[in-house]
C-alpha cells in the first residue's frame, strides 16, 4: 500500500512529538518502501533515537536542525497534563503545522489567536518545509522540549538525495581503487623511520594521524558510476560532515516565495522565521558512559591543554569541522612550528646583548662619573641641568636590544619570513592531496539575503513607476551612497586613532612636565620611567577598545554595501577590519619609532605644541628602549587580555548567563526539568559560529608584532610562540565544547589572509630598514667608528653625538629656575644633536657630521631593502611550491583514473561483442530449423532477434 499524502501527522502522544513522514521523489530508479509508522509508546524512545541524534524509529540519522519560536497556551498545556494524570483515556494531541491544517487540543482548550506577524511566520515555514520534502528531505518536528516556546524540525537527508547532491556539487569520494603510495628509499628511509620513533611520544592517538602506506583512488561522485565507489556500507559513505553540507546546500537555494521574493534559509534567518539552524555534534564529549566518537576523540586528543607538546590531529579536525577549519588550525600549526628557530635566535641576539654589555664603549662613556657632562634642561623653567650618568640604566639597558647582532636578526627575520610562506605554501599542497582537494574549483555562492532584499526593493520601485523590470543586479550607482559612507568612516576612525595618539603625547609632555616640579628628588628621578609606563598602559587600554569597536564598525561598513555573496562579504570586512585594526595597533609604535625626538628642535629653540608644550625628547641612548618597551607592553597585554582572558572569560559568562535563564525555567516546569535534554537542545544552547575572521585577525596582528619591528624586540618571537601554544588548544575547546557544529566548508587555501601575510613580510623589510638605520644608534657609530675616530675604537663617541649650548642664549622665559641644582654654576650645557657650537661662526646651525650620518643612513636603507628583497624572492624562487613527491603522486593519480576507465570500456567492449556472437548464432540456430516450421519461420525469426540486451 502506498501512502499518497506528503505528510503524514502521528500522534506521538506521551512525548508530543510531531512526525512528518514522507515519502521520498522517486529519483534515479530510487523507489522507497512503505513510510514505517513509529511506536511512541515504546519504553525509552529517547534511547531508541540516542538522545536526538536520530529520528524517532532509531534508523535514519539528523543531518541538520531548524529551530523556531512558537507561542502556546501554558493553561492547555497544564491541563492536558492533568488529563494525562488521571484519565490515560483522555489525552491531548496537537498537530503539527502542516500546510491546511490549523492547531487543534481535545480539551476544548483552544491556543491564543497568533498575531499577524507570528501567522506569517508560521505560513512561511509551512511553504519551506514543504519544499524541503519536495526535494527529498525528510523532516520529523519536535515541540515537546525542555525549552520553552522553541521547536526543532530534524532533518535527514536519504541516500538517494546524497547521492544526487553529491554528484551536483562534484564531491570527490574514494573508489574501490587503492594504490601504493610512493615511499622513500635508502638513507631517507632511515632518516624518517628515525624521526618517527623519536616524535611518536607526540603523536596524537588518532587513527586518521598514522602514516599511510596506501592511499584509495578518488572521483567524484556519480550516480551511473556507482559500481566505482565502495558502497558496502552506505551508512558511512557519507560521514556526517558531508551530510550536513548536502543538506545545508539544499536549504540554501530551497526558497519560499511568500512576501513576493524567493527566500532561502539564510533569508529566513534574517527574517526571523527561523531562529537557528545547524548540525548536531556525533554526541557528549564528557561522562562515564559516553560512546566513543570523533568529537569525545578531538577533546581528549586535541582541545585539552594537557596534550600541548602534541602535534595537532588536522586529519581528524577537518574530518569533524571541515577544509575550511582544518587549513585554519594547519596554518596555525606550521606558523607555531616556524616560532621555534626563530625564538631560538632571538634568544641568543638577546643573550649576546647582555653578555656584551660591559664591553660597550658608548655606554661605559656614559656611566663613567668621570665624565662630566652636563646635560641641558628636559623641560622649560621646572627643570634643571643634569649629568648623563644619571642615564646610565637606560644606557645599559639599550645596548641589550641596539646591537649589532638585531641586524643580522632583522635578516634572518626577513628571510624567515619568505621561508614560512614557502613552507606552508608547500603544506597547503600536501593538504590539498591528502583531502582530494587538487582540482577543486570554487564556484559563485549563493546570494545573501541582505542582497536579495535590496534587489527586491529596487525591482518594487521600478514596478511602482511602470518600468520593466528584467532580473535586477546592483550597480555602482545604488552603492555610491554605502561607498562614499565607507571611505568618509574610514579617514575619520584613523583620524580618530591620530587623534588619540596625540592626546597621549600632550599627557606625557604634561605629566612630564608636572612630575618635574615635584620637590622630591627621587620624583624627579623617574619621570621618563613613570610618563613612559602610564602613556604604554593607556595606549594598550584605549587600543583593546577601539579593537572592539572597530570590529563593529567594519562589519557595519559592509553590511552598508550589500555585498553579493558570502565570499564577497567576507573578503571586504577582512580588509576594512584589518585596516583599522592595523593602523590602531601599530600608530603609537609608529610614532616612537619614527617621530619622536625628530622634530624637537634645539635649546634655544625649540618646538611647541599650543604653544605651551614643547616637544618630548628620546633618552640619551636613544628611542630604541623606549619603543621596546612599547612594543612589549602592547604585545603582551594584546595577548594576555584581549586574545585569551576575552576568549575564556566572555564564553563562560555568557554559559553562566544562559543557564540561569534555564534555571529560570526550569523552575517553573519541574516535570520538563526531569527529562534528559536531547542532543539538538543541548547544541542549541551553545555559541553559534561566527567565523573565522576574528581567529585570523588576531594570529596577523601577531605576525605583525612579530616581524615588523623585531630590530627593537628580539623577543617578540618567543613571547608569540608561548602565547600560540596555549592559542591552539583554547581554540579547539571552544570549537570542539563551547560552539554549536559549524556547517562544513570546502576551501583549497586560506584565501586573501595569504595576501596580506605576504604584504607584512615585504612591509617588514622596508620597516625594520628604517629602524636600524634612523631609530637605532648603529648606523651613527659605523660612520664615526670609520670616518671621525682616532684610534679605530668607539671611544669619543658619545661626545661625538653631543652638541654644545651657551646657557646666555635661552629664550626669556625658558631658563631653569635652579640653575645651581647641581652644586655648580653651568655655562655650556649639551644636547643630543649635529650642530655648531656656540662659537662657531654659524653656530647652531646643522652640522657637516648631520648630512655624513644622514647620508649613510639612507644609503643603509636602500643597501638593506634590496638586499634582502633580492635574498627573499631567492627562497622563494628556488623552494618549489608543489613537492616533488605530492606532484608525482597527483600524476600517478590521474594515469591510474584513465587505466581504471579504459579497462571500464574495455570490458563493456567485450561484453557487447559476447552478445553480438550468441545473437548471431542463436539466429544461425533459426535459420536450420527444418521445412515443417516454415509457416512459424517469421514467428520464430522475431522471437530470436528478441534476445534481451541489457548494458
């Protein structure tokens, strides 16, 4: 017997539970059986379905979820409870909202009238989940649940569907095939069997991590190729990543025409309709009688910090999550790996810079108490002549990180730079091999709502004014406005963080100057250390916030220009976000490295802002400290703060805010209480997944702090590489425990986050080129260690750097207070700069020695960015970006498809030429039969050549 209805509603009376069975479109000579009526009053059916994770009959399995808010009558419900109480006779059944059919309760108890706007709601969702079952899917409802006012419509998808999605989006699955894949041999042999044995302690405990020795063939997927692939067991064919995103494409371009435009799933989210939807996780992570499963596997193996020495299980993470994910946590990976080196030598800069410390002329010249130099005043009028050795710390300090060891590291750090991008460059291919990736193509994602709801909008108003309206697109011309709106946002948010930047300069030139007056010597003698430590904490408080806010901001700016598609969208909020990001960051490293101190002018002279202010000044040793200190500063609480205390702290409190609002509930519903949460509740109440955008963003900033200004920091790596150790296991918690299952994404590369890595790497040689050469000291002493010293040493150095000043020709006014603060009566005070003395006939003008050191400063420059350009793309040029072995292995791929078809055709040649034969001689056979048949000749003749072929 055949059912003829789409749908058919049973009473699931002791769950509530609304079943809508469906007979399947007869696809591809698919018939389906008979619909299999559910028994719910079986003992436990929520262990006959395990908890959610599949249908009420305890075969077919939940590929995705929808979820919706409905209203219901809490009195009816209450009462229908009582009636199950007392009388089991008496029940109340309620209908699932099917299309014409309305909601009903047998206690005379009729549910609210729906506002218009829930109805439409409920009309729409109606017209989808019929087109779903129209296109072969099939849904079970599900009202009854610990939540509140929320229903679940489970979904799955049946093989006949899989197999014609699949075979529309050119999924590649493996073949019976199976081929040797190469190994090497002789000394390699051993060197990697050696390498084996000392890592295996690393090694996760996964079975997709061994090493393969065999590998089966891959093709995509086709329905008149079935007897290619291994379809013993048609359960597991598709593993439930795959599922979910076959049925997540259908969801997206399965449309519901109410409101005049087509809306797909992502529309109807937008909308409201629907207010979640989303793959089940394969089951708990934690507990006693947890069964095993990928996703137990991935907590135990891969998100617990406990197994941070491990290397990750990429295979397993894209197995569960998907390519798009699984690049994103191997891209972390080899950036991770790629720290240890160059930690190590930035170690052992570190370590020279201190072992060397006491051998520094220039520093020891400036700690000698022997020397009496006389320094001129820091500040007008409140501030008095002091001694350089005063700044012996600094000094001494300075040398640790301005040596000529941070050269040979801004060269290393440079090429390192190249040899990461090669070197995942040539991961990423061992990656695209290994998932049957290597002729994947992209092709155009689906519209967003967004954009869909604009077209429509321009279409109505065509249609308004009696225009003909074909199929509509936006133009440059509708988006002028969201452009104009994108730049003007732009220029002032970065004017903004100038504008900030600034306001941070005028606080330290004014708590300078108010520190100076203080009456304490010790106040007076850390004021740059006070000005310096408070200005690098307000610019890391100020830099967190603005992060965030402009985050929003960018996501806002895009949202503005209705980008097409997912992709589209994606790719314009990673630049503006970076944009504003980047300049956020880095602006007030900028301005230590490359303007302050620049344009102070001189005593005498000097430089003020609002005419009040005079411009600050770097330490005698140089800006250098001071920018490490800021980089530092901000890198370390960048990470500490907002990296990991936001990433662990937010989550929980938002988990700790949605189980009191649960508590709430349940309180109000002890017999809801009771029952064991199905898994599509318990994922319901996790995070949705917001992408990866902000997982990127992060990790590149870093790449930044890393690289663009490792001359002043030769830390910075190691502090990064402690940091991403704890980075990866506390991402994979979240994605494995705390994120509801993201829908699986097939992508070849980490896209335009590729770009802009390669855009900081060349940034990072032009940088650190003006670091060494107008920031640090290193570039002044080679032109005085060769042009101006007299016995080939660094002795008289300091002096060299210092210019004189005639105390009698300060401006009115600008004097100190105390001229006798120490002890003495000054006449000739110094400063650091290359001018004329005060007896030279063009005194305190420029000197000679200025244009020498500017000129080798800049010749440095151009020397080091070509140089190391040249040295870079060299790397690049001679490591292949596809290995040898992955491409012999991709060819050998292609040579066993073609033998595999030929053999195909081949045989079907044969079995066509065997067919041939047995016609011709079964008609041989007719032609000798004897004179008696020949009224019959015809009959039998016809009934020979009726011989049934079948290819």
């Amino acid at each position: 017997m055949r059912v003829n209805k789409k749908y058919s509603c049973l009473p699931a009376e002791e769950k509530g539970i609304h079943i809508i069975n469906i007979r399947a479109i007869e696809d591809i000579g698919y018939d389906q059986h008979e619909s299999t009526l559910l028994n719910s009053l079986s003992k436990n059916p929520d262990a006959d379905c395990k908890y959610g994770l599949y249908f009420r009959d305890g075969k077919r399995k939940v590929d995705y979820i929808l979820v919706y808010h409905y209203k219901k009558s809490s009195a009816g419900k209450t009462l229908a409870r009582r009636a199950q109480q007392n009388d089991a006779s008496v029940r109340s059944t309620k209908q699932d909202h099917l299309p014409g059919k309305g909601v009903q309760l047998e206690m005379g108890e009729s549910e609210p009238h729906m506002d218009y706007h829930e109805d439409d709601k409920r009309f729409r969702r109606e017209e989808y989940e019929g087109n779903l079952v129209e296109a072969g899917l099939e849904l079970e409802r599900d009202e009854d649940t610990k939540i509140h006012g929320i229903g679940f419509v489970k979904i799955h998808a049946p093989w006949n569907v899989l197999c014609r999605e699949a075979e529309f989006l050119k999924l590649k699955m493996p073949t019976k095939k199976m081929y040797q894949i190469n190994q090497t041999h002789g000394l390699l042999k051993k060197i990697n069997s050696v390498i084996q044995k000392i890592t295996e302690p690393i090694q996760p405990k996964v079975a997709e991590h061994k090493p393969q020795t065999v590998k089966r063939l891959s093709y995509p997927f086709s329905r008149e190729k079935q007897h290619l692939f291994d379809l013993s067991d048609k359960d597991s064919f598709f593993d439930s990543k795959t599922r979910s995103t076959i049925v997540y494409e259908i969801l997206k371009r399965t449309t519901c025409t109410k409101a005049k435009y087509s809306m797909g799933i992502t529309s109807l989210l937008a909308n409201g309709v629907y207010s979640a939807a989303y793959p089940l996780h394969d089951g708990d992570y934690e507990g006693e009688n947890v069964e095993p499963n990928d996703r137990k596997l991935l907590c135990e193996e891969w998100a617990s910090y406990g197994v941070f020495y491990k290397y990750q299980p990429i295979d397993l993470v894209r197995k569960y999550f998907g390519e798009k994910i699984g690049l994103y946590f191997a891209w972390l990976g080899v950036y991770t790996q790629m720290l240890i080196p160059a930690s190590i030598v930035g170690i052992i800069v570190f370590l020279y810079g201190c072992a060397t410390v006491d051998e520094n002329i220039p520093s020891m010249e400036m700690c000698d108490q022997r020397n009496n130099i006389t320094m001129c005043p820091l500040c007008d009028k409140t501030c008095s002549y002091w001694k350089m050795s005063s700044a012996c710390a600094t000094a001494r300090a300075s040398h640790l990180f301005d040596n000529p060891a941070t050269v040979f590291f801004s060269v290393f750090m440079a090429l390192w730079a190249a040899t990461f991008m090669e070197h995942w460059k040539r991961k990423q291919m061992r990656l695209n091999y290994r998932w049957d990736l290597t002729g994947f193509e992209e092709e155009e994602d689906h519209p967003r709502a967004e954009y869909e709801a604009k077209v429509l909008e321009k279409s109505l108003r065509k249609e308004h004014k009696h225009k003909e309206t074909d199929k509509e697109k936006l133009t440059w011309k509708d988006r002028f406005p969201a452009y104009l709106t994108n730049f003007v946002g732009i220029i002032f948010m970065v004017g903004l963080t100038f504008a900030i930047v600034f306001g941070v300069i005028i606080y330290r030139i004014s708590t300078a100057a108010a520190l100076a007056i203080s009456s304490t010597p010790s106040g007076r003698s850390s004021v740059r250390v006070t000005v310096t430590a408070t200005a690098v904490i307000i610019n890391l408080v100020v830099i967190i916030i603005l992060d965030e806010v402009y985050g929003c901001i960018a996501r806002w700016l895009t949202q503005i220009e209705v980008p097409k598609t997912d992709k589209n969208f994606e790719e314009r909020l990673i630049f503006k976000a970076f944009l504003l990001k980047f300049v956020n960051a880095y602006t007030p490293i900028f301005y230590v490295a490359f303007f302050k101190g620049r344009f102070v002018g001189r005593p005498g002279d000097y430089v003020y802002i609002f005419h009040s202010f005079r411009m600050e000044e770097c330490a005698p040793g140089g800006c250098l400290m001071e920018l490490c200190i800021q980089l530092s500063i901000i890198m370390l609480g960048k990470q500490l703060i907002q990296n990991n205390l936001f990433e662990i702290g937010i989550p929980k409190m938002k988990k700790f805010i949605r189980y009191l609002k649960l508590k709430r509930r349940r309180s109000l519903d002890h017999e809801e209480h009771m029952k064991k949460k199905q898994r599509y509740e318990v994922d319901y109440n996790l995070e949705p997944f917001a992408g990866l955008t902000p997982e990127y963003m992060e990790m590149i900033i870093q790449f930044g702090f890393v690289t663009l200004f490792v001359a002043s920091f030769p830390l910075a790596p190691l502090f990064a590489l402690l940091n991403n150790i704890i980075e990866i296991r506390l991402d994979a918690k979240k994605f494995v425990t705390e994120l509801r299952r993201p829908v699986a994404v097939r992508a070849k590369d980490i896209g335009i986050w590729y770009n802009i890595l390669r855009g900081i790497g060349k940034l990072a040689v032009i940088i650190n080129a003006f670091v060494i050469s107008f920031t640090s000291d290193f570039i002044p002493r080679l032109v005085y260690l060769y042009m101006y010293s007299e016995n080939g040493t660094m002795h008289g150095f300091v002096n060299h750097t210092l210019s004189s000043f005639n105390v009698s020709d300060f401006q009115a006014g600008t004097a100190p207070n105390d001229p006798l603060d120490l002890g003495y009566e000054v006449q000739i005070c110094r400063y650091k700069d290359y001018r004329e003395p005060p007896w030279s006939e063009n005194k305190y003008d420029i000197s000679k020695d200025f244009w020498a050191v500017l000129a080798a400063r800049l010749a440095f420059v151009i020397v080091f960015q070509n140089l190391v350009m040249f040295m870079s793309e060299f790397v690049d040029w001679i490591i292949p970006d596809i290995p040898k072995d992955i491409s012999q292995q991709i060819h050998k791929e292609k040579v066993l498809m073609v033998e595999v078809f030929m053999r195909e055709e081949q045989g079907k040649l044969q079995m066509l030429e065997t067919w041939k034969d047995k016609d011709k001689r079964k008609g041989e056979n007719c032609n000798n039969h004897s004179p008696r048949l020949s009224r019959s000749r015809s009959g039998s003749l016809s009934s020979c050549h009726s011989y049934p072929l079948d290819v």
